[in-house]
C-alpha cells in the first residue's frame, strides 16, 4: 500500500526540503497523532537538523496549518469534481464515496484526532467548519441526483436525517474507533468498516443497480 509521502513525493518532481517535511510529518502524524511526535523524531526522519526544521516551521502548530491547507486542497479539489458531474451512472456515486474516503485515509490523523488538533490549534476551528460545510452541500447535491436518477428513494422526511448521518459517519468515524474502542493505529480493515458503515446508511434505499454497484465497491481496496 503507497503511503501519503509516497503519493505527494510522485506529484513534484524534485521534492522540496519544506515538503519533504510535510510528506514524513504526514506519515508520523497518521501513524502516532501529533501530540507523540517531537520536533526532534521529525528532524530525523527528514534527515535534516532541527534547525533546518525550525527554519521551515517555526512550531508544530505551523506544520498542523500547512498540512490541513493539504487536506483543503484535496477536498477541494473532490467536491469541484462531485458538484459539476452529471453523469448519472450508478459507478459514479459508488465512487465519490470511495474517492471521499480515499482522501480521509490519507488525512487520517486530522479526522481521528480533529478534537486535540482544534484545542492545539484554535486557527484551525472556522477553516475545518468551513471544510465541513462545503461536504454537506456536496452530499446533499449527490444526494439530489441519486433521487432524480432512481437510484435511491429517500422520503422527504428522511432525506435531512440520512445527509447528517452520512455526514457524521463518513467524517468522524475514526474518532469513534479512537476514543470508543481504543483503537490509536488504524488499518486499512478500520477503513473498510468505516465505508460499511456509511453504507449500511444508503443501502435500504437504494436501487437494485445502485446496490449491486456498491456490493461490488466494498468488495475492492480502498487505497493502492
């Protein structure tokens, strides 16, 4: 399975000091949550001194910043791809959700910790709102074309309950697996029950099409 500074190292060519740190800072943050990793672990992993390291990021709160404007930029990027699709293929819905959850994973460490984080750094509070928001526009709008496409019959009444729990599960599960069953490294099998989850939501209003579709989604790797 590629990791995150795997992936983020292959979209530069030359990898530059400052991202090299963000891409390690990436993977020891997922791996341990940033409240176990020192300033000096960091360092070493880049193979930098920690004067070079300070020379970038003056605190650990700076690096939280620039790796969240990651996150943004990833997200972003996702929800301009789902808000202009119009296909209406059942594959396509299947595979924002694979897509959204992809992006999680990568950023496992702001979801699985996002509480900690925001007391750490306050800044971070309107902009993960605001990152927030910008989802639940995204799904409700997914959410719309399923409907016009039969693909999935939601009652009006239904509809305001299923987008926030979607919303919730798909954003905060790996908070739930942290703080309720104590699980701190996550796999790619937390993944997988975390996509289920959502699922389970979606699937007793779905079509035969759309369900098949998903059943066959679940069945493949989430991340490559």
């Amino acid at each position: 399975m590629k990791n995150a500074a795997t992936n983020h190292a292959k979209k530069a060519g030359r990898v530059s000091t400052r991202d090299r740190i963000l891409n390690a800072v990436l993977v020891l943050f997922n791996e341990k949550g940033p409240d176990r990793v020192t300033t000096a672990e960091i360092a070493r992993t880049v193979g930098i001194n920690e004067g070079n390291l300070y020379y970038h990021f003056k605190t650990k709160e700076a690096l939280l910043q620039a790796l969240f404007k990651r996150l943004e930029t990833d997200a972003t990027a996702f929800m301009k791809d789902a808000g202009s699709n119009t296909a209406t293929d059942p594959g396509i819905f299947s595979g924002f959700m694979r897509r959204w959850f992809s992006i999680v994973w990568e950023h496992r460490y702001i979801f699985r910790d996002l509480p900690g984080i925001i007391a750490m750094v306050p800044s971070l509070r309107e902009p993960a709102r605001a990152l927030s928001t910008g989802m639940r526009i995204v799904v409700d709008g997914t959410l719309r074309q399923m409907r016009d496409a039969r693909l999935i019959d939601v009652p009006d009444d239904d509809a305001p309950q299923l987008l926030a729990n979607v919303w919730i599960v798909s954003t905060y599960w790996a908070v739930y697996l942290s703080l309720q069953e104590g699980i701190e490294e996550l796999g790619e099998e937390h993944l997988g029950w975390g996509l289920g989850q959502v699922a389970s939501l979606f699937r007793p209003y779905l079509s035969d099409a759309a369900k098949s579709e998903l059943n066959a989604m679940l069945g493949r790797p989430i991340t490559n």
